[in-house]
C-alpha cells in the first residue's frame, strides 16, 4: 500500500470511531441509549468546571462535531437511523 491509502485508512478509522462515540454505537442493542450514557458520565465529570469553561468546552465539541459528523455520512453512505 501506498502512502495516501494508509492515510486513508487511518482517517476512515478516526472518524468511525469518534463518530460512533469509541465504536459504543456498535453494540448490539440500544447503541443510542449506550452513547447517551457515556454522555451523562461526561456531563457528570465537567459538572465542577466554571461556566465558561463548560461553554468553551462545549463550542470546542460543536467545532469538531460537524465536520465529524458530515464525514460519517459520506463514510457510511447513509444518514443516521431514527
């Protein structure tokens, strides 16, 4: 393999596994409710933070989120299920 495909490869990974919050959107029942309860875990630790700092770290992860997100779809080749 060339360069560009390792890259690739590797890119496709990433975006597969932030996406899919840490492959939790994998499991086999209930992926949205998992992924939900990792979310709650995470508010439960920046609880604590100043206000702003949950803001900077909220704009922080919309920043990286949308072109997360407008990746997967090309990736997965179909829009996130209802």
């Amino acid at each position: 393999m060339d360069l560009k495909s390792n890259f690739l490869n590797l890119r496709n990974f990433f975006v597969k596994f932030f996406a899919t919050c840490f492959g939790l959107g994998y499991a086999p029942i209930f992926p949205g409710a998992v992924g939900v309860g990792f979310g709650v875990i995470v508010a439960y630790l920046i609880h604590p933070f100043y206000f702003w700092q949950k803001g900077l770290i909220t704009l922080i992860l919309i920043f990286f989120a949308i072109p997360l997100t407008t990746e997967a779809d090309k990736l997965f080749q179909k829009k996130d299920c209802k």
